[in-house]
C-alpha cells in the first residue's frame, strides 16, 4: 500500500476528479477493463499482478475503470462482474485473495472499483505489520489495544486494560512500565479475528493472513527510556499515537512525537475518550503541533470509509498523518480504525526481506526470562538471517567482549510453538545454559560472524535539542538497536571543540559499563533530560 495517491476523491465542489497517471513503480495497478481476456493475454496479467505484489510487500491495490492516464471513465455493471471475476482468478492462479475495498459510480451510472490483492508468501502463515502503541500517560493506549484486541468495550473504570499489564503494580497503577505484545488478525475478507473470536494466539495466528503485533509501551516519564528501548530495538513499522481528547497535547505526546520523527518511523494519531469530551480542541491542538517546525505534516481527519482507504494508501507519505477520534466505551470511530490497521502497509518489502534472510542471522535480546522445566529463555527481534530449531549460535558479548556458544532447543511467536524465525520477525528462543548472565543489549549471531564486542565507537551525530553546548566528557544515554547504556563523549571532532543544538559533528564515544556489539551503519539515538541527537555508527573499535 506504499502509493502516493490520494484515490477517489471528490472536489470541494462535489464533482469527480482524475486521478494521476499510473505510476511505473510501487503497488497500484489501474485496468480500464478484464474481460474476456486470452490465454496469453491473461498470463501476462498474473505476471504483471506478481509484480506488483512484490512491489507492495505482499499488497496490491487494482483500480478498475481507471485508464493509465488516471481518467475515470468506468465500466457497465455486467463489465465490472466479469473484470471483477477476471481479477479473481489472476489472484487464484498465484494463491492470492481479493477484497473490494469501495466503489462508486461515475458519470453515466458507470461503475469504478479499488480492489485489495493480498499474497501471503508461501513459507508464512500470515503478513505482519508492527505498531508501537506510544502516548502520555493516562493517554487510553492500553484500554484502547484491550478493546481491539479483546472484542469487547471498556466499561468506563478500565476494565479493558487488565489482560494488557504484566505486573502487579500496573494493576494497582493502572500505568504500563513495560513493553507488552498483542495480536489482531484479519481474515482473507478482511474480518477481525480476536479473543473474542477465538480461544488463543496460536488459532489468531492460523486463521489470519494479516497479523497487527501491538507493542503497549509506557507513558510515563520515568519509563521513557523503556519506551525508547522499545521503539529502537523492536524497529516497528508504525506508531500509533495515542491522545487523550480530554487531557489534550502533553509535554510526553510532543516528548514521543518527536521520537517517531527523529526515528523516521510512519505514525498515526487516534484521540481517545471521545465519549468524555468532544475532541475539537484536541484536534485543533495536534494540527498546530503537526504544522510547526520541525514536523510540518499535514493532519487528515478521518470520517469515513473512503478517508480510511485514502490514509491508508498515504500512510508511507511523509507528509501525511491521519487522525482518529475514538471511544473505547460508546465503541464510536473503532470501525474506521480496524479498517485502517486491516489497509496498513508492511514496513519492509519482500525483495528487502529476501535479501537480509540471505544473511547471517543476528537476533537481538531484549528480554530474558527463566521458566520452570524450560529453562533460559530470551526474546527479540531477528534482524537478519533464519533462526530454526536446535541451530548453534554464539551469545554475546560478555564483560571481555567475548562470546560463547548455545544451541537454540525451541521457538515461540505470537506465544505459540513453531520451527523457524525469519529475519524482521520478533520470537522467543529457549535455549541452554549459557557460561554467564544473560542480559537485555546481548546478540545471538552465528559462529561464522566472529563477533566481538567493543567499547569505543564512533557516529556522526545530530543534537535536536541542547540548553547549551556539548563538550568532551559528556555522559549520556545511547540506544542503538537493543543496546541501551550510558556512554561518554570523548572526543567531538568540531571547529569549536562542542555541539550545539541542530549542529552536526562526529563523535567518539566509549561505553561505560560493559562491552556491546556494534554494526557499522547502526541508527543511534542518545537522550540526557531534555537533550537529544540522532546519528549513525561510522566506525567501531574492537581492540580499544
């Protein structure tokens, strides 16, 4: 769904626009008609389709009545039968589906038709599209997942967001300090498939072909660098933005909005409590933070369907950020929502996909656990390379910046067994004993990596924000990936010898605690208070 296009939009005055010429790349396909079409003919229509399916991650958007210059001239309702049916069967012959997304008549009854094609690729049960869930606290974000993953409303006292939290405090609280997972599905005709409709993951996971992973992270200040953690090391293909309509713009909402900008990840923003407050002023406030400088977006309040189908097919534009108004309570804009999630793009390509499963695997931990009979088990985000049952990998770094081999015993996604983990896709690994304490930043990477771990490194940086100027010997918060721990500015290679707010400078840094694995090209994001700067890894030292 990566278009450009804002598609079947009417004018101010009502009347029926052109859309712009086909495009030679991405996803969009526009057929005047498929009727009737020969063998040939009909061979070079699947070829095409596969095309554009790989193009669009595994999505295709058709636009039938549309001619290549963009006009809409539309079809008889018998020629959009048979080019509907035409579709159908190109989509069969490849083991795809198809979904009529909208249509409209044009001038002289004729009829115009968008049609999502959806392949999912033959070693997966299902697309995944990753959404980090962020907002200030008291925001609704877990209420709202507890409402679309579970199928039921909220009843106005939190109700919703119980099966969310993970620890006893959050209960109490009622505030999420840790980064939770939760799954909708959708079904080949686009169908939500929940808790409410089934017992389990494992069955979501088996009856969707389109998978939505939440990740719940905290709203709260003191949990910002958890927050951040889960935005740089779980690399989310979106941002939900959540925003309490009767709180409105907080100091954390710009805090995370900033994050996502800083990040270059795809967001969307949802008001929540709806039902409490009408959200005009809520809105109004996040158009004038959305025009400001340093973002200057464009917000899109979304009221129907045809919005959501627009947003969704804008979402991977820069420019554009859709708006939600929701209740979790009365229930009201949760329909245009989960259409939305069911039209959103996967982050990655397929040809993207292809390529880092080519490569040595590396699987960053972020979380460890030990379970009664299982053993150590660790969960992450596979980067790159396949990761299958009893497969030997190395674990690391320790404090000598060594590491040490273990064998994987078993495979979780989605809390449910399986044999093998692709690179992009989250899992928990159980694996044995490793000779030392297993801890959140470490890599599983394969022996033929020769890993080492590193202490100094150099990035060039960005600052996005400073009160006054950086120097030498400067301590601060890095994340990279799923690494996270203070580090110290030992030498900024500037005319003046210091940083100031948006200036650019390479930097040397050295970790202070324990050696981590660093990749040239690594994204970089490091926060002190109210400093932050983005960069990338230039250089890294293993022998420092």
């Amino acid at each position: 769904m990566d278009s450009f296009l804002v598609l079947f939009e009417p004018d101010r005055d009502g009347e029926d626009t052109q859309l712009p010429p086909e495009p030679q790349v991405g996803n969009v396909e526009y057929k005047l008609k498929l009727v009737n079409p020969s063998r040939l003919r009909f061979q070079h229509l699947v070829t095409q389709m596969k095309w554009r399916l790989r193009e669009g991650h595994g999505e295709a958007i058709y636009e039938i009545g549309v001619e290549d210059s963009g006009l809409l001239t539309g079809l008889s309702e018998e020629e959009m039968t048979a080019s509907l049916e035409t579709l159908e069967q190109m989509a069969s012959t490849l083991g795809a589906t198809t979904t009529v997304l909208r249509e409209r008549i044009v001038e002289d009854s004729r009829q115009v038709a968008e049609v999502l094609v959806r392949k999912v690729p033959d070693d997966q049960h299902n697309i995944e599209v990753r959404v980090a869930v962020m907002g200030s606290v008291d925001a609704g974000k877990s209420t709202l997942l507890g409402v679309l993953t579970q199928g039921q409303l909220d009843n106005g006292r939190g109700r919703a967001r119980l099966n969310m939290f993970r620890h006893l405090h959050e209960v109490q609280s009622g505030r999420t300090s840790s980064i939770s997972h939760e799954i909708l599905g959708f079904d080949e005709q686009g169908e939500v498939i929940n808790y409410n409709e089934v017992m389990t993951s494992e069955e979501i996971c088996e009856r969707s072909s389109k998978l939505v992973t939440f990740m719940d992270l905290a709203g709260h200040r003191k949990y910002l660098r958890t927050t951040v953690q889960g935005l740089t090391g779980y690399w989310p293909h979106h941002v939900m933005l959540v925003v309490s309509g009767r709180a409105g713009v907080l100091g954390m909402t710009r805090e995370h909005l900033a994050l996502a900008i800083a990040l270059d990840v795809p967001f969307f923003i949802v008001v929540t409590k709806t039902d409490l407050v009408a959200p005009d002023e809520a809105v109004l406030c996040l158009k004038a933070l959305l025009n400001a400088s340093g973002c200057r977006k464009t917000a899109m309040i979304v009221n129907d369907l045809d919005d959501v189908i627009t947003a969704g097919s804008s979402q991977m534009n820069d420019d554009v950020v859709p708006i939600f108004c929701v209740s979790s309570v009365k229930g009201d804009g949760l329909d245009l929502l989960t259409r939305f999630l069911h039209v959103l793009p996967p982050g990655i390509s397929l040809k993207e996909k292809e390529r880092l499963e080519q490569e040595r695997c590396e699987f960053q931990i972020d979380e460890t656990f030990r379970v009664p009979e299982v053993g150590t088990v660790v969960g992450g985000l596979l980067t790159r390379g396949v990761i299958t049952e009893n497969t030997s990998l190395l674990i690391g770094p320790m404090d000598d910046g060594e590491f040490a081999t273990v064998e994987v015993q078993s495979i979780h996604r989605n809390k449910a067994p399986c044999r093998m983990v692709r690179a992009s896709q989250s899992a928990s690994l159980s694996i044995d004993a490793a000779p030392c304490p297993i801890r959140a930043g470490m890599v599983l990477v394969s022996p033929q990596e020769n890993p080492k771990g590193c202490f100094f490194f150099q990035a060039t940086v960005s600052v996005l924000f400073h009160s006054t100027t950086i120097y030498p010997g400067f301590q601060t918060t890095v994340h990279i990936g799923n690494v996270r721990q203070t580090a110290v500015m030992e030498g900024i290679m500037s005319a003046g010898g210091g940083i100031h707010t948006n200036e650019q400078a390479s930097v040397l840094f050295r970790f202070l605690r324990h050696p981590e694995f660093v990749r040239v090209g690594a994204r970089l994001l490091f926060r002190e208070g109210r400093t932050k700067g983005i960069g990338k890894v230039t250089q890294v030292f293993h022998d420092a």
